[in-house]
C-alpha cells in the first residue's frame, strides 16, 4: 500500500539562524530578541502532512498554532528554549494559504508576516534490499523522488543521492558509518530550510566482521594487526585502555579492503581485551593484549652495593622502562646504555629491599638487593669529660649521617672510611654509641659504654627517668647549694619540701607541657647548667586544693586544720595528700593526723617515695627540725585505699566543722594549705606564648582574637584558662585586668571583678598564672570578635604576660 510518510523540517548547518535569505518571505523582527517573538519559519513553501519549523525568542510558551481556516494544533515540540528558540509542528492535510498564528499561554498572539504556501509532497513508498552494509546500494521508490537531494541516516549521517534519479526512483551508497534506524529523505526543493520525509520503517545496517588479534611483539611502537571483513565501520578501538578513533587517528590504518586494521601499540596500553565497537555501538573483541616486560633481571656489583657505587642492570626487554626507583630513595637518574643495560648510582638513602623498574603504562617489575652498612668495632675512650672528643674506629664509616651517644646526638668533627671523631655536649649522658647511616634505617651500635663526667659546679647523681607534671620528685647530687632556681623549659619550680646540698626534693609545677626535658638550673653566680641527662614529664597531675588559710598549730580549739570527709569523695587509692607548712624555729615542733572520730591515721605507704609516719608528722623529741635552712615546705603521703574508706567510716563532728575526716593538730608548725594531688590526662592547648610586657602602667595591651584564636582550637563551655605571667615587683604590687573586645570588664576574677592582684590570687607569683572558667557568658564573649577585632584585652600592671592556654573539662 502506498504511504505518504510523516514530513518534518531541520535547520541547515549553514543557516545564520536570524539572517535566512532563501524563505520566500522574511520573518525578521528587530525586536525579537525581547521577550516571547518570532523571528522566522519554514519551509516555504510547505508540504500538507510535514513539519513548520518557527525561530524566535521565549516559544516555548507557545500552547496553540492556528493554521488558515482556523485549523488548530497544540501538540507543539519545543526543539530549544529560551533566546534563540525553536519549536515545530505537523502542518494539517487540510490546511489553506494564509498567515500562521501563534499563540502563547499569556494570552499574546504572534502572526507570521508572510503567507503560508504548500508545494507537491514527496511520497516515500519503500526502499529495498531492508537489511545492508556498507557499500551496497539502496534503492528507494516512491512519488517525487527527483526532488529528494540526500538521505539521513539514523546517526545524522548524509549521503547525496547518486545521480539519475527518476520521479518514482533514487538510490544511495551506504556510508560506512550507518547506522541501524529510519532514514530520512531531505530535500531543499530551491529554500534554505529542507523539507524532512521520515520512514517508518528502519534500516538494519549489518555489523562488521572482527576475527583475531596478532601481536608479534607487543611492546610500545610495534604494530598489532586486527583481522576481519568491513572493519572501517568499526567507530573506535580500545587497545589497552587507550581509545583510538578508528578512521580518524593517525596510529591506525588499513588495508585496501579494509580486512585488516593496523594499530601503533601505544605505550601507555595495559594488559586486558581489544574491544572494537561500531558506528552502531556494538562491540567485539578481536583477542587479549599482553604487553612484554623486563625478565631475566639481575643486578651487579652482587652482593652488599655500597652508596656511591653504579650499579649495572642487565636482562631482557630493558628498553621499556621509563622509571627506576631504589628502596629508602625513590627514583633515580638512569641510563639506558647501548649494550641494553641499565646504570645508575646507588643513593646515600638507599636500604636493602628492591629495586623497581616501571614502564610507560604503570606496569612494573623489582629486583632486590642488599646495602653496605657502617660497622662500629671500637669507641675511645671509654670515659670522657662532656666536651671533649670520642673516636669511633670500624668500616664504611663513610656512610654515617648520625652519631648518638645514649640518644643525645653529637656532632661529627672529622669523618673518614675508617675513623669518625665526634664532639660530646653537656646534654650527653652515660651509654653507648649508636652510628646511623644516611639512609635512616641502618645503625650499629658500641660494645662499649662510654661514661660521661661533667666538668660543672653542681653534679646530679642520681633523679627520676620520668616523673608527672604537678607531682613531687627527687635529686640528688653535689653543689645544689650553688642552685638558685630550676627550670623545665621555661616554667619555674617554686614548691620544695627539701633543699640541701646533695638532695633537693620539689614539686613539678603543673603547667610543664608533657614531653621530654633537660633541666636547666641558674646558680647564684648567675651561670646557667643545662643538665645533659633528659627526664620525662608526663601528664600533669590534677591537684586540688581542700584547705587553705594560716593556722598555727595548737591542741586547742582554734588551733587545729579540720577538712571535711566529703572532699574526698572520688577520689581513687594512688592519690597523694599534700601539706604546706611553715616552722616557728628554735622549739619543738609537731603535726598529729587524726580521722574525725580522733583515732590516728597511719600514713604507712611509701611506695612512690612519699612520707610515711604514724599519726605524728614530727616526732616530739625533735628540737630545731630544719636544719637545712628551710622554714617553708610540703610533705606529701599516700592516700591507700584504707585510709580513703576510715576516712569516710570514722568521721564525725569536730568544733563548728560536722562531719570532719580529717583533723590535724599540733604546736609549732603553721599549715596554709592542704592539697590531695592526682594523675589525670590534662591536655594543655595553647592559644598563644611570647612576651608582652605590660611596661608598669597599663600601657601594653594583649589582644587576642576570637575564631582564629578559641573556636578554631576547640575551645569548650567549662574549661580553665591558664594566663601565665611574671613580675619584677613585689607581690603585692602586681595586678591584672580583663576586657572583652567591647572594653568592657570580663569579669572573671575570683572576688567577681575583671581584676587579679595578690589579694584575689594569693599563690599566682608561685604557681607562675592566674586561671579563670569560661563560663557560657565568657564563652560568648572569648567567640565573638567585636568592634575592635578582639575578643579577649589583657592589661597588666608590673606584668609580663608569656603564655596564654587553656584545658577542656
């Protein structure tokens, strides 16, 4: 039966969209650019069943065209959107000469200026043979078919129809790019706008013909040979990861009959199949990629290779390698030597393990190999003054980046194959010596100790490896009556509880940061030691404050330190009790520990060196008791568990305290605080460390900010702040205050002012800072940089400020 298929309309590539000149008539509008207009249409003429294609700005909104006579159509396809716009639609059988109306959904009608002409419809009957490849002729039959110019195919592939062609009758060669689906009749007939007749029924476009892969030799520049029939239908081919376009790249080509595709095997191609796929998108697999490798490695010098030797690679395939890298070194300069060899110099970083060879496409083979490494065989001498040289003797000791001497590193003044001479420090202490070389891994170490004398006013024989922040240690040694202060890092110890000539017992100020030190001590003469033995310091220790005041001892009421047993509700067997008192010199003096029901309380633990007595602190046969010159000191004691449990079991009511657990009384000693001391891990962040001195006036502000400075440091509702500070005036002198970045008090003193002096924080001088809590008020305010960009002002009066931190809760 005889068809007269569906009729549409494309743009030509060519066409200047608002500039058409080959339309009968013009369409163009200077206005059409603003708003919904139309600019132009065609075909025009048109045929009765095709497709009006419209050009102008905002179409979309079209909802209705109304041909002559009133015919309506609202099944409109909007093709493109916005400025420029497109939309087509069918135009009716019935359809008269006359001017188009378009009409939007706002209501506005757009009229066509020119008429709309019909011309004589192309018929597409059939088209025979249905099923073909490339090449083959196709036939096509039908009414007109003089008028039809090209043929479409279903991927918009045109091919001009050959010449001959009769009213009933046209033919066309098949592209070797078609595809499977309708095609498409296209004729001009004399307009720029061609006239579209779609078939209904598609064409199926036979596939290619791909049977093997040959790959003689599959390295990178070398040529694999895919076999089959119609291969240039093939679109593209992926060799190995690398996607070629068959009949455009330069690294593919073909034979005459195009059986054959001969493909440059890229560098970059991995292991894996060679898919070709068709303009159709079908894909086949001609065979699996492969690609050569080194083999046959091996590596000379054998052996242990010394840093600085060439070492030479031989083997198969070497060529292929773009990359060398050598364990501990990373890559390496090569050379690719005529003979097939490769060579380079074996790095100083170089350890034992392999060396690995990659190529071009990432794939990569290794060949392993051991290093020359220093050998220590002697060390002299074997005792030397801190300062003075040692002599390390063995082999390869040309290699050696690092010499220690019980991990302190010491310089190297002299180095050869043989024979290192290094140079001791004050920070060095008794041990062996340990060479390490460049590289980092490899070391050997002394069969002799080298003891370390020190050539210094004040000896430290004997003190802790370790000992927490905030808890109490001891030293010993000579000369410590030449010691002024001490010092880890920065931070001074204040607090001792002995301070002779060979011993020396004090509390680690809480604010020394974990980590490891050297102490430093300052002596009268104003010299400073640095101590070359290092100590540890842990986390600090939390100490909290149970009592405090100035009572004298008495056995009287009046006389007597009564702390209540719910202060020590919590707290865990370990913890220390610490007492800070005075003597009254030259009598006797005693401190009896009691529970609240008056029984005594047997301090009888003395594992981490705290003191141990039973009830009585200081015997009362003792007259004169601080012959070390000390009238201020603290005694620390063990709080086990029995005593943490009678604490609370043997309270009871003492003066105007209920419920006291501990009660201390006596003659001759005047206790000012009581402390129950106790590890925690305390993790100090420091906001902000140097030295702004406060010039005696006021007259230097510290200013910090609020993101960049709190948030960004995680700061926390409920922690503690931390202001470190020093002053040259006498306690009494100093003073503080705090502002927000408004100048307005952050009052956050302990008596509820913006202002710290010696009255408010009686122990700063000697804790070394004032702390205050961030509160959800002061939280706001340390968050929230204000008219001046600061968040926190600290001003000081005789003050230095040197560090600013703070603790979560």
């Amino acid at each position: 039966m005889k068809k007269i298929f569906r009729i549409s309309a494309i743009v030509v590539a060519a066409l200047t969209l608002f500039g058409a000149t080959g339309c009968k008539h013009s369409e163009l509008d200077t206005d059409q650019y603003a708003g919904t207009s139309l600019a132009d249409y065609g075909p025009n003429p048109v045929m009765r069943g095709g497709t009006l294609t419209f050009y102008g700005s905002g179409l979309e909104s079209v909802t209705e065209v109304i041909f002559p006579d009133g015919i309506s159509v609202t099944s409109i396809e909007v093709v493109k959107s916005g400025n420029p716009s497109e939309i087509r639609v069918a135009v009716p059988q019935g359809a008269a000469v006359g001017k188009v109306q378009l009409v939007t959904s706002g209501g506005t009608t757009l009229t066509t200026k020119s008429n709309l002409e019909y011309s004589e419809p192309i018929v597409l009957e059939s088209f025979s043979p249905t099923s073909v490849i490339r090449g083959d002729v196709l036939t096509i039959s039908g009414d007109y078919m003089n008028l039809v110019e090209y043929v479409e195919f279903a991927n918009g592939e045109r091919v001009a129809v050959e010449s001959g062609a009769t009213r009933t009758e046209c033919q066309v060669v098949i592209p070797y790019n078609a595809v499977t689906g309708t095609i498409i009749l296209v004729s001009y007939n004399g307009g720029s706008i061609a006239n579209l007749i779609y078939s209904t029924d598609e064409l199926s476009v036979e596939d290619p013909t791909v049977k093997s892969l040959v790959v003689e030799t599959a390295q990178p520049g070398e040529t694999a040979v895919i076999k089959g029939a119609y291969l240039d239908m093939i679109e593209t081919v992926n060799f190995g990861g690398v996607t070629f376009t068959a009949m455009e790249d330069d690294e593919v080509s073909f034979n005459e009959d195009y059986t054959e595709m001969y493909i440059v095997i890229p560098s970059e191609a991995v292991a894996g199949d060679v898919v070709c796929t068709s303009y159709d998108g079908d894909e086949f697999t001609a065979g699996e990629y492969t690609p050569d490798v080194p083999t046959n490695i091996s590596v000379a010098p054998e052996g242990d290779i010394k840093a600085g030797e060439t070492v030479t690679i031989s083997g198969d395939d070497l060529q292929l390698v773009t990359g060398v890298s050598v364990e501990g070194a990373g890559d390496v300069d090569f050379t690719y030597n005529d003979d097939g060899t490769i060579t380079f110099t074996m790095p100083e970083k170089a350890s034992d393990g392999n060396v690995t060879f990659t190529m071009a496409n990432g794939d990569t083979v290794t060949a392993s190999y051991t290093v020359v490494k220093p050998v220590i065989t002697a060390v002299t001498p074997t005792e030397v003054v801190a300062g003075n040289t040692i002599t390390i003797t063995g082999t390869d000791l040309d290699l050696v980046g690092k010499v220690e001497l019980n991990g302190t590193e010491i310089e190297i003044t002299r180095q050869s194959e043989t024979e290192i001479v290094a140079t001791t420090t004050a920070l060095c202490s008794t041990g062996t010596v340990v060479v390490t070389a460049k590289n980092g891994t490899d070391t050997s170490e002394s069969s002799e100790t080298v003891t370390i004398t020190y050539d210094s006013a004040v000896i430290i024989d004997n003190m802790p490896a370790s000992v927490a922040a905030g808890s109490t240690m001891t030293m010993t040694g000579s000369g410590f009556n030449l010691i002024e202060a001490i010092y880890f890092g920065d931070v001074k110890v204040t607090s001792y509880s002995q301070r002779a000539d060979g011993t020396y017992t004090f509390v680690v100020p809480a604010e020394v940061t974990a980590g490891t030190y050297n102490i430093k001590m300052v002596l009268t003469t104003g010299e400073e030691i640095t101590w070359g033995v290092p100590i540890t310091v842990t986390a600090e220790m939390k100490v909290t404050t149970i009592w405090s005041g100035s009572t004298q001892l008495t056995w009287n009421d009046g006389g007597r330190v009564i702390i209540p047993a719910s202060k020590f509700e919590g707290v865990g067997a370990g913890a220390v009790l610490r007492v800070y008192y005075t003597q009254v010199d030259q009598q006797w003096d005693q401190a009896q520990f009691n529970y609240g029901d008056w029984s005594g309380i047997n301090f009888d633990d003395a594992s981490n060196g705290a003191t141990t007595f039973n009830q009585t602190l200081v015997p009362t046969d003792v007259y004169g008791w601080f012959t070390d010159g000390i009238l201020d000191r603290c005694t620390e004691m063990n709080l086990t568990q029995t005593i943490l449990d009678n604490i609370q079991a043997k309270k009871g009511d003492c003066e105007d305290v209920t419920n006291a657990g501990v009660i201390i009384q006596g003659s001759g000693l005047t206790f000012t605080k009581v402390e129950i001391v106790e590890q925690v891990a305390v993790n100090f962040v420091t906001i902000w460390e140097g030295t702004a001195d406060s010039n005696g006036d006021y007259g230097t502000n510290l200013e910090l900010g609020g993101e960049d400075d709190w948030v960004n440091n995680g700061l926390e509702e409920g922690a503690t702040v931390y202001v470190y500070f020093t002053t040259t005036a006498d306690a009494a002198d100093w003073s503080m205050q705090t502002f927000d970045g408004h100048w307005s008090g952050l009052t956050v003193a302990p008596d509820g002012t913006n202002h710290f002096d010696s009255t408010t924080n009686p122990t700063a001088i000697e804790d070394g800072y004032v702390t205050f809590t961030v509160t959800s008020s002061v939280y706001s305010a340390l968050t929230s940089k204000q008219y001046w960009g600061y968040a926190l002002i600290l001003q000081g009066y005789y003050t230095t400020f040197t560090k600013i931190a703070f603790v979560n809760p």
